[in-house]
C-alpha cells in the first residue's frame, strides 16, 4: 500500500518537474530567438547584401511586436 502510494506520487512530482523544465525551456528559448537569433539573422541579411529581404521582415516583426504590445 505505503509503495504503491509512493510510486504515484513519485510519478506525479516527475512529471510536475518534466513540465516546469519544459516551460522554462521554452522562456529560455523565446529570448534567445528575440535577443541573439532574429537580430544576427538580419544583420547577416543587411551585410550579405540581401537588404531587399531583411528590411521586409524587419517590418513585419516591428508590426507584430506593436500590435501584440510586447
């Protein structure tokens, strides 16, 4: 009784962590797509010569974060 108890808590801590770790992931990898990916993206867009292609999407991420309010 005492282990079967134990077992489904024991389980039930486990996959409390597996989801905090898969939500602080996710946090950990939002900022880094916004603070190091998308900028090193599009000034390597802007120095290769591909402007044509780097300031639309610099455009349409100013509109989104505008409009989302972030």
């Amino acid at each position: 009784m005492w282990t079967m108890l134990f077992m489904i808590l024991m389980i039930w801590v486990f996959v409390k962590m597996l989801w905090l770790a898969v939500r602080m992931s996710w946090g950990i990898m939002k900022i880094l797509v916004n603070l190091v990916l998308l900028p090193t993206v599009l000034l390597g867009l802007m120095f290769s010569g591909l402007m044509i292609l780097a300031l639309p999407i610099l455009i349409v991420v100013g509109l989104v974060m505008l409009v989302t309010g972030n």
